[in-house]
C-alpha cells in the first residue's frame, strides 16, 4: 500500500493540480480507469494516456481545484496480455461529480525506450465523484481482503503457537503476553521499515504500506529477550512459533494479491493471473500467491519436525525455516515490480543456503 500521495504531481504532464502540501491536508480525490485490450505487437510497447477532468455543476468562476490534466506514462506492456486497466488517482481536488475525458497521445519518437505509440485506442468520456483519496481504487483492488486475512493469520500463528508451547511445558501465559507485545512493537516494526525503505516521511505512517521483514524482526526480538528476561527455553520456544508464523503468512499473504501491493511483473503468459498494483490491473505474475504457497510448504514441514520428536538442537528448526524462506523469497523477486539489485539478492541467498545446511548440520549431529 502507498501513501496517500497526489499521483498526478509525481508524473510529468500535469496541470490545473494542487501541490502536495494541499492534498495531504484535504485528501479527497477520485480514481479514473480507462480500459483497453493489449496489442498483438512481436514486442512489449509503451502508451500514454492522457486524463483531463473538469468538476461539473461548477457555480461562479471554476478554481484551480475545479480541473486536473493527468498524463499516465506505461512501459513495456506485454503483448497479447489481455484486456487492461489503467486507474489515474487524483488528490486534493475539490469534491463533487467530475466528467473526465481519456484519450491516449502519440509519444514523439525520442521517449522513452524510443516507442511509437499506437493512437488506434478510442477517446472515452468517463464520469467520476470524488471520495476519501486513500481509499479510491480501480479495478482488481480488493482493500478490506488485507487487514482481514493478516488478522486471520495472526490469530492462525498465536494459536499454533500456543498449542505447541504448551506440549513442549511453557508457561502459555508467558508466550501469550509475550506475543502481545511482539505484535504491538512488530507492527510499528513493518510500518517503520516501509517507511525508511520507500524513504516516505514519518507523517505516512498511518496511510503508508507495511513491511513483513519490519514485523519478523522486531517481533522476534521481543520474543528472544523476553523469553530471556522470565527464564523460558529460547530455543524451544522459538521452535514452537515457527509453524505458526509460516502458516499465518500462507493465509494472510494472499491479501496482498488481492489489495495490490508487492505486485508481478505484467506478464503475457498463460500462467499469468490478472492483477493490479492499484494503477495498473492486467495479467501479472501471482508471486505473492507463490508466496504463500511457499510459506504454507515450511509451516506445514515445520510443524512435521516439532511434532516428530524433541528437537535435539532448539532453535535448529526456527534458523532453518527462517533460512528457507527468505532464499526463495530471494528467487521470487525478479518477477516483482519491485525488484532487487541482484548482487544484493546473491549474497542474501548464499547466507541463507550456509544457515539452512548449518542447521541441518546441528540437527543431524545432535
């Protein structure tokens, strides 16, 4: 999820629009979305679309307020990926009916990747109102899905955990509060990593996105010490909320593929589901249900190894799953919109394979 932030003062092309200190403090806004089928091209292409809204029923002379021009920039859209979406979110604009004409423009031949855009699609004239800026969203957008399937998760992982405390003999008040706590403090985590990884200011945290990596981390550092501090087995312990996390994330994950965040590349393959990533809705690499397939597999083999036998190094499950998990994650980025640098992803995925055959190691030797 992305901050409530004016989309058409981040894109070049736009006039009649209010800045940004404006819209932050009157967030209202509307979401425009022009549908077209994607080309048979031999190659990905590149569009431009123009939106021009004017408010209707304007009394007296029309404002600054009154009309926005909003011109959408799209890079190599896959050919052949079927019918598409495009939603123009526009911020800090007066409320009312808006009449919003979308057309696409010919980019001139130096643009971007050096395209020749195709101007075959037809001009519309669209009716929008306005709303609650952060929540107005195109199609394939699904907001409520997320907070209701990571709550589902979360209650999925206390009481898994709480089970497999209790048969390894800790205090299940103890691992109660104590996941209390993490919870509270991880959440703050996630909002806090996705704030300083998508240098957002602080004032976004409320309306801004969450991070799982912010949430595992500090979560888990509350556990570690906690468990510290009132003398509980970390390492048994920690073994114990394994399953629980991985199967919470398989059922929560899925909210993402559902709201549009940590989105696919566009793909014209058949494998492809269709997708937004709240501008854009068209076939998409699913690799936030991969995700979760992928998390479900280590929770369900987690939870196999817990419940076997007394693990005869505590904390080998914990270190190899969390191992696990974060090098397939690593596999999966290249087909996210928002990739990593690829030396980044190579050194995180030999650390992983280390940990992953030194805990294997630990847990055979012992």
């Amino acid at each position: 999820m992305t901050a409530p932030e004016p989309e058409a003062a981040k894109r070049a092309g736009v006039t009649g629009c209010v800045d940004r200190a404006t819209a932050e403090v009157d967030p209202r806004g509307l979401a425009v979305t022009y549908w077209f089928d994607a080309a048979s091209s031999e190659a990905p292409y590149s569009l431009d679309v123009r939106f021009t809204g004017t408010r209707t029923g304007v009394s007296g002379k029309p404002e600054q307020r009154d009309r926005f021009e909003v011109v959408e920039h799209l890079e190599q859209i896959p050919p052949g990926s079927g019918r598409v979406a495009l939603t123009s979110r526009v911020l800090g604009i007066n409320p009312g009916i808006w009449r919003v004409t979308v057309a696409p423009v010919k980019r001139n031949a130096d643009g971007a990747n050096g395209a020749q855009v195709s101007t075959r699609l037809p001009r519309k004239v669209l009716t929008a109102t306005t709303g609650y800026g952060p929540l107005v969203h195109g199609p394939g957008v699904r907001l409520v899905s997320w907070p209701l399937l990571v709550g589902l998760g979360a209650v999925v992982a206390i009481l898994v955990q709480v089970v497999l405390a209790a048969r390894a003999g800790i205090s299940v008040a103890a691992v109660l509060a104590l996941s209390a706590v993490g919870c509270a403090l991880g959440f703050v985590g996630a909002k806090t990593w996705y704030l300083a990884l998508h240098r957002k200011p602080l004032r976004s945290f409320l309306t801004g996105g969450a991070c799982i990596q912010g949430f595992l981390l500090v979560a888990l550092f509350v556990l570690v010490i906690g468990s510290a501090v009132l003398g509980l087995p970390v390492g048994s312990l920690l073994d114990a909320t394994t399953p629980g996390i991985f199967l919470g994330m398989a059922v929560g994950r899925p909210g993402c593929f559902l709201t549009g965040c940590c989105a696919g590349r566009p793909t014209g393959s058949r494998w492809g589901l269709w997708s937004s990533d709240r501008r854009l809705a068209l076939r998409r690499f699913p690799v936030q249900l991969v995700e979760a397939a992928v998390a479900l597999l280590i929770g369900v083999g987690a939870l196999a190894l817990v419940l076997a036998a007394e693990s005869p190094a505590p904390g080998a499950i914990w270190a190899g799953a969390l191992a696990a998990y974060t090098f397939v994650r690593q596999l999966l980025f290249p087909l996210r919109t928002q990739s990593r640098t690829r030396l980044g992803r190579v050194l995180t995925m030999v650390i992983c394979g280390l940990v992953l055959a030194g805990a294997i190691a630990v847990s055979v030797a012992g």
